[in-house]
C-alpha cells in the first residue's frame, strides 16, 4: 500500500496490527471523542459546539 503524509497509522488492538486513517476519518474520531480529549487538547482544537433548530417537515 502506497502512503502519502495525509495517512497516519492508528494501531489497532491487536499487536502488529495497523489500520490508515485519512483526513476524514481522523476528523470524524476527533467528533466522536471531543469531549472526552483532556482540556488541553481541547483549547488547540478550534471546535466550537453549535446548538440549532430543525424545522418541523410537515405531514402528507
């Protein structure tokens, strides 16, 4: 498999095992886990949450 610097190398459980995470995929983790990064992780990382309304789709 051909790498290129976008894909980081995430070790998996089991040892000697790897999966490459691209952009997207370190992007959606960071989502999943943002809360639980320690406070100083956090601070470097310019996320904001963001709360808004869904409007109601009326029925047929």
């Amino acid at each position: 498999m051909r790498q290129t610097p976008s894909v980081i190398l995430v070790r998996c459980g089991r040892v000697g095992m790897v999966r490459p995470w691209d952009g997207r995929d370190l992007a959606e983790s960071i989502y999943r886990n943002f809360e639980r990064l320690p406070a100083e992780i956090r601070t470097r990382i310019p996320l904001r949450r963001v709360w808004s309304l869904v409007p109601e789709v009326p029925e047929s």
